[in-house]
C-alpha cells in the first residue's frame, strides 16, 4: 500500500506544471513523498532484524571509504588490487553478498575500504539487500561511485537517484536554513535574500504536514522545498564523492579525454591497476584529513606514525581526545612546529588549530 501511495504521489507531481503558482502544491507533494520514504525505510521496532549478516562491519582506522555501484562493474578487482585484500570475484552478477572490509595506508592514514554488494534498481525502497548496503552506505566518510565506462552514465543516475532517496546528499553542502521548533508563537519566517520558489505560503504548508505550527524559520539562501524537507526531516548526511570510471583499458585515448573532463570523475582500470595514483590522491583530498606529527621531549618528531584527524576537528583538544580521554586533564601547554604557529616553536593551548603536517609536544602538569 505504501508503494502504491508513493507511485500516486509521484505522477501528481509529474502531472503538476511547475509554476509559482504551483510551487505551494509541489512542496506539499514533496513533503508527503519524503515521509512517506522514510515510513517505508525505516525498520519497525521490535522485528528483531538488524542490518544483517555481514554488514555489520566495526569501523576502524582514520576514515572509511564504500564502494558503491551496480553487479559486475570491478568494484571487488578494485578492492582486491588496492588492499591486497580477496574478495570473491568471477564474470558473473552478485559475486558480492557481504560487505568486505579491506584496509589501507596511504599518507600516514589508516583508511578502511568497504566494498558493499551491488546496489540494484529500487534499493531506497527496500529491494533485494539495498537498504543494508545503503545504511552501512551512510557511515562513510566518502564514497567511491563505481561505474562500467562501456555502459550508459544513466547507471550513475540511477545510483545517485538510490542514495537521494535514503537520505545520502553527494557532494553538497548542507542548506544554509535556520530551523527551530518552539512551543507557541506560530510560524516566524525570515529571508535574508530573495527566493526563487520558497515564499510565506510554502514554508507554511510543508510543515503542516510534519504537524509543526510554531517554529522560527530563516532562509539565509535561494532554497528549495527539497531543502527545507532536508532540514526539517534532519536525518540527512552530506558525504564527498567520487565516480570512479572503470574499464578505461578498453576505449580510445579520445574517449578518454572527454571523460577526464567529467567533475568528481578519476577513469582507472581495475584488472590493469591503471590510474591508481591519481585515485588515490583524489581519494586523499576528498577525504579532508590531517596529518599531526608527534615529539617526545628531547627526541626527534616521529613523521612515520602521524595522528590523523578531520579538517574540522583539529585543536590541541582534539588531538588529546584522540590519542586517550585522560590526556586532556594532564594537559598544561603544548609546543607547537609549523604552519599554524607564527613561531617555532610556539606554546599553546587546547583551543589552538593546527594545520596538516604540524608537529606537536605536549607539556603535562
């Protein structure tokens, strides 16, 4: 029933001619086809089910990366040439059925690969195992879009289409929009720019339909229903991209030109292990991560073994935190070499941000 009442709500939407006069209803539709995919996505309580055997993978390392894609595509030959790691691989569809952890280390980084079973048409909706592969999907810091190069871009719609609908946003931003639900007071909308299809009207009847008729609302960019659905449902995740274009082995040097200049795009060839370097050093500046180098008192920096951390989480703070929670209490100043320090060294505080490949000691009370 839930399938037939989303089917009804997608062709009204494509029946609706997109005006400023229907935005109002558009947004109305939308609203009701999200949490109508969140209902059929989300699992019932008390079934018992979980995500299933071999997806519960333990995250480890600095990062973790999935590969994501359609049957048949290379991404196991890919895993296995990069990690060193086997996973099952034969000329024939569904090879994969578990998720298979590899790891690697590149820069310094500890990074775990995740080739996750070949999404399918319909994954979003609960076909075949797709809503596992998408969850575990979810906890990535990056994801890797495998795709055939011999084969129509309309698989990396597709996919893309799979992961909108559970939530997964690639390579965006989240929507400058300020949301805050209150007690009474009724609906408060404030714009600091002009808005091309959000007005009064429309912010009002979309959270009528999430049932909330006081909250403050401030659109601090040209924002669309689909954004403001995102913040309200509030369960989406924004994770980097990158489509990985396999088989290049077996097209021109011209067709190879036309697709280098795709964005977000690397060709490589799996079997041949062609492009790897180029991969792995766009996989690195996706990924947004920083190398801190540690000094014992009297000793020389140790540049084999760096704590790494997220580019938004890089203070003397963070990196105690990283290292053992009791660190932080012991702290009373660091020593700081590089280019987040005016002086080398410089002594600092937990609240100092450091910048890649810096070197700290650190001085307990």
């Amino acid at each position: 029933l839930s399938i037939l009442v989303k089917a009804s709500l997608c062709c009204s939407m494509a029946r609706t001619q997109k005006n400023k006069a229907t935005s109002n209803h558009l947004g109305l539709l939308k609203a009701r086809l999200a949490k109508m995919r969140r209902e059929l996505i989300t699992p019932k309580g008390g079934s018992g089910g979980g995500t299933g055997e071999g997806f519960d993978v333990a995250k480890t390392g600095d990062a973790r990366i999935g590969f994501v894609g359609f049957p048949s595509v290379g991404k196991s030959t890919l895993l296995s040439n990069l990690a060193g790691v086997y996973s099952e691989v034969a000329a024939y569809e569904f090879t994969t059925l578990t998720t298979v952890p590899g790891v690697i280390r590149y820069k310094g980084a500890k990074i775990q690969l995740l080739d996750l079973p070949g999404i399918i048409e319909g994954a979003k909706d609960g076909k075949g195992r797709g809503r596992q592969v998408i969850a575990v999907a979810r906890t990535c810091n990056l994801i890797l879009i495998v795709l055939d190069v011999l084969k129509p871009l309309g698989h990396k719609k597709l996919i893309e289409h799979e992961l909108e609908g559970f939530g997964i946003r690639l390579n965006k931003q989240p929507p400058n929009i300020g949301f805050k639900k209150k007690d009474k007071g009724g609906i408060n909308f404030t714009v600091t720019c002009p808005q091309s299809e959000l007005d009064g009207d429309a912010v009002k009847s979309i959270l009528a339909e999430y049932k909330i008729h006081n909250a403050d609302i401030t659109l601090r960019s040209d924002s669309t229903a689909d954004d403001l659905i995102d913040v309200v449902e509030g369960n989406r995740v924004y994770i980097p991209c990158i489509y990985v274009l396999n088989k290049i082995d077996q097209i021109s040097i011209e067709e190879l030109d036309i697709i280098y200049k795709v964005p977000h795009c690397v060709p490589i060839s799996a079997h041949s292990r062609w492009n790897f370097d180029d991969l792995l050093e766009k996989m690195w500046d996706y990924l947004h991560l920083v190398r801190i180098y540690t000094k014992p008192k009297g000793q020389l920096p140790d540049y084999t073994s760096p704590v790494v951390l997220p580019t938004e989480h890089t203070a003397v703070e963070d990196f105690c935190l990283k290292i053992h929670k009791s660190l932080l209490k012991e702290l009373k100043y660091a020593l700081v070499w590089g280019a987040s320090v005016k002086h080398n060294p410089q002594k600092v505080g937990k609240d100092h941000v450091m910048e890649d490949e810096d070197v700290i000691q650190l001085v307990k009370k």
